[in-house]
C-alpha cells in the first residue's frame, strides 16, 4: 500500500494555527488533502494532527486524522508515529501541511520513483528557480549528480555553479524501512547549522533520489503568503488578519 501522510502541527512559529487559517472557505490545510486525493498513486492520505482544536476544526469534512505526539522534533517523526500502527504500508508520501495548490502529478511522479527498487528515499526539484530565489536563503536549492541523486541541500549558492541547482520542494517519499531509519539517525551537525532536516540523511550516507518537475512551490509560512494562494485560486479577499 501507498500512503500519503500530511503531519499538521498546529503550532507554527511565524503564522500561529496557519494550518487552520481560511481560504476559499476552508480551513488551509483542508486544500493539501483534498489535492492529495486527487492522487492516482495514493492508497490512502492520512492527516497526522497534534491537538484537538484542529480535530474539532476538521470535524466536519471527510479527513482520516491520526492524533499524534506534540513531541516530535519533525514532521517526519510525526509520519514515522503513523506508519508504524499500520503494518501493510511499503511506500510513504510525506507531504507538506501548508502547501494548498500541490500539485497530484507531482506526488504520482514522486511515487513512480521507487518503480526503480534501489530508491529507498526520494524528494521533489524542480527546474523552477529565479534569480531572486537564488539570493533567498528561505529557497533551498538542490545539487543533483548524474545518478538523480541529491548531493547536497543550502540555502547559500555563493560557492556553487549555477547550472547544477535546483529549487528544492519539500515533498519526501520513503520505503517503510528507510523512513524507520531515518527516525533514529543522530541529528548532524550540518542539519543543525542549515536548519535543513534532509541533511540528516545525506550525512549518515542515505541517498535521496531526486524526481525533478517543472512545478511552483507556493509555501504558506507568513498571512501574505496565505494572501497570495487566495488569489492564485481566484479568491479575492481583505488582508488576513495574523494573531501576534
């Protein structure tokens, strides 16, 4: 079975509960799993959720939720919380809570990925990179080898050449056993320095095959960001209104 899990912690930093905000009359996060379902690849999406605010909030529309720790130091730790209470899952979609307008060709070709059976972990670049998001230290840029395989993850692109650099989009996938290992992997110290959680893996010697698409990755991390999906999808609306 093929699952894609979308770990929604309530508790964001910049844009508190943003998993919760509206948009186009929904809750955000509402958005991620119904373009999940769109999937072709997907066996089943599972919201991995933290409190039960966001299990009253998501009450009313059609959502398999898992309520999980509030512990975890990853959304990845989240997923692995899931997975191991279901025993038959060989392929894991780890999908981002704050992204409404993914794109389900996207997570089908990231699941086509591990049709090669020496992928055991996967992520998503794309061709799609600005100038101004090369100087972004927000945009994490991968560096692939002539196998697909990431070489590195930053966020800084003073020392690399340009040719080689992808944008990075935060989508992973997994074989069961390889997400199971990378829970357990000592956090490197390049992870901590670049606040990059893939760095874990590439430093402990865990390829990560690349899926490179041709898509936008529109993040909601801050209200404005949440103002600019709103009229991506059409909707016109007064500013977003962000809690301190």
């Amino acid at each position: 079975m093929i699952v894609g899990v979308i770990p929604a912690r309530i508790a964001s930093t910049r844009f508190p509960k943003k998993i919760l905000a509206p948009l186009a009359g929904k809750p955000m996060v509402v958005h991620v799993v119904t373009q999940a379902l769109k999937s072709k690849k997907l066996d089943k999406v599972i919201l991995a959720i933290d409190s039960e605010e966001t299990r009253d909030a998501l009450a009313e529309y059609d959502i398999e939720m898992v309520m999980t720790s509030q512990e975890h130091q990853s959304g990845t730790d989240r997923v692995a919380e899931v997975i191991k209470e279901i025993d038959d899952v060989e392929i894991i979609i780890n999908l981002q809570g704050d992204e409404p307008l993914v794109d389900p060709n996207v997570i089908d070709g990231l699941v086509d990925t591990f049709k090669d059976t020496t992928v055991h972990m996967a992520t998503v670049v794309s061709r799609k990179l600005r100038v101004a998001d090369l100087l972004n230290p927000n945009i994490v840029k991968a560096i692939l080898d002539e196998n697909m395989n990431t070489i590195e993850f930053k966020r800084n692109i003073f020392d690399l050449e340009i040719g080689g650099i992808y944008r990075h989009i935060g989508m992973y996938g997994f074989r069961r056993n390889a997400l199971f290992q990378f829970t357990i992997l000592k956090q490197s110290e390049r992870e901590l320095e670049r606040s990059l959680e893939q760095m874990r893996a590439l430093d402990h010697g865990l390829p990560i095959r690349a899926m490179i698409a041709n898509c936008d990755q529109w993040a909601v991390d801050t209200k404005e960001d949440l103002e600019k999906v709103a009229e991506l999808m059409g909707e016109s609306k007064e500013p977003i209104e962000q809690d301190a």
